[in-house]
C-alpha cells in the first residue's frame, strides 16, 4: 500500500493509477440545458466518467450533456429531490472515488484537483468550503446566511465538530465509504446527511476552500424555509440516532486537519 508521503507527491494522478476507472463525476440535473455544458467542459482530465442523473428534464439537459461529453452515462431518476438523484448516481457510479457537484454552474470543475489531492493523500470524503480562506460565495442572501450559519453551529455543537460548512454540494469521497452510510434523505438536506454520518462514523474528513458563484442561468430549486427546516430535521435526526441502544459507538478519527432509475449510456 502507498504511504501518504508519496500520495501527496503524486496528488490526484495516484488516483488514476488505481485503476481504469479512477474517478466518477455524479452531477444531478432538472432543466439544466444552458448551464450543463459549461460545467462538463471544465472537468479536469482525470475524469473517467460522468454520471448524468436526469430528475426528468423537459428542455433538452441529457442532449446539451452529450453534445460536449458523448460518453456519458445516464441515469433517469423518477423520485424528486437531489438525495435521491445524489444516491442513484454514486449507485451507478463505476470509479472507486466520486466527485458530486451541481449542474448549474455555481461550482467551478476546474477546483476538483484540489479536492482529489486530499483524497489521494488518504482521506475518505473531502469537502468543500465556502468560509476557509480562499474559498467565498456570491451567490447567498442575507437570510440564507443567516441560516446556514444557525445550522452549521447546532450541528458543530451537537455533534462535538469544527466544521466551517454544512450545505454545500461540492465534495468527493471513496464510493465505497458513501455507500456503507446507508444515506437515505432525498432532498437538499443529504448534504447534511452525508457529512454528519461520515462525522458519526469516524471517516478521515477533511475540507477544502471552494467558491460559490450565482448558477449561470435560470432558477433555483432551492426554498430557503423548506429546505432549512429540512435540514435542521436531519441534524437533529443524526444526533438523536447516535443514541440507538446498541448501536456501535464512533470510532476514534483521525484529526490531521482540525478543518477537518433506470440507466443508459
């Protein structure tokens, strides 16, 4: 097996060489035609495959996606909600490692590097953060602020984390560490979801700087009271669900970063 000194020499192309089918990009899309193509253009060569997950689109997103990208796969998901999509696409996925990111623009493939070095180096999942140094946002309200930041501290609070982000869709991880988390939320909250749980089971977690920009074109899904009282249920679903008599207690982590459907091709 490879040390960590020589994974942080090598950095994403370690990845590579752990087989033909490396790295997996899921991207959930509903009407994404003008921004989707933008946000495949950018990814950086050392994606093997990209999953498409289709939430039944009606402006033409799976031919806009084929025109830069012939080969990719796509998975027409019939349940609502980016948990769903989120979870048939990694379920499809082939690559060991899989990176999610939005459809819309808002998140710059050309980051994912920064992303896949971490992974190279060890780590499980790796995050994407709007508030560490070099990373921002444009693209949130006053009120959003609000919230996210009232989210983010009950989670740091409850779950004993340092987290500096919680609901932000931009991350890679093992597929096969997101796999056993059995996530199950459907909707904007599995963000959430899939960082507590990897909180709870003791993966190697560590974040990195990301920018948010406004989605390129269009309208946002996203209902700022529906989906924060979303998560805030999850948040407090996962902590209470720590407390299941029996269940196996977490893990001791590793604290290197205190930072820290159908288918057709």
């Amino acid at each position: 097996m490879l040390g960590v000194d020589r994974a942080h020499q090598a950095g994403p192309a370690l990845l590579r060489s752990a087989g033909t089918r490396a790295v997996t990009v899921v991207v959930p899309a509903k009407n994404e035609a003008d921004n989707i193509g933008w946000v495949l253009e950018r990814l950086p060569a050392i994606v093997d495959e990209v999953v498409l997950v289709d939430g039944r689109s009606t402006d033409g997103t799976i031919d806009a996606a084929r025109r830069v990208r012939p080969d990719v796969v796509v998975v027409n998901e019939l349940r609502s909600g980016k948990g769903a999509a989120l979870r048939a696409g990694v379920e499809a996925a082939s690559g060991r490692h899989v990176v999610m990111i939005d459809a819309d623009g808002s998140m710059d493939p050309v980051e994912m590097d920064r992303f896949l070095t971490q992974l190279g180096e060890g780590y499980d999942l790796v995050k994407g953060s709007r508030f560490l140094r070099g990373g921002g946002t444009a693209d949130m309200t006053p009120l959003r602020g609000v919230g996210n930041r009232g989210l983010l501290t009950i989670a740091n609070t409850l779950f004993g984390s340092s987290h500096t982000d919680l609901s932000y869709g931009f991350a890679a991880f093992r597929r096969d560490a997101f796999l056993d988390l059995g996530l199950t939320a459907d909707g904007f909250e599995i963000e959430a979801q899939l960082f507590l749980r990897a909180e709870r089971a003791g993966l190697r977690v560590v974040e990195v700087p990301s920018f948010e920009s406004p989605r390129r074109f269009g309208n946002s899904n996203l209902n700022t009271f529906r989906d924060g009282w979303r998560v805030l249920r999850t948040i407090l679903g996962e902590w209470a669900r720590g407390f299941v008599p029996g269940r196996t207690p977490r893990p001791e982590r590793d604290n290197r970063d205190p930072r820290v459907g159908g288918r057709s091709s």
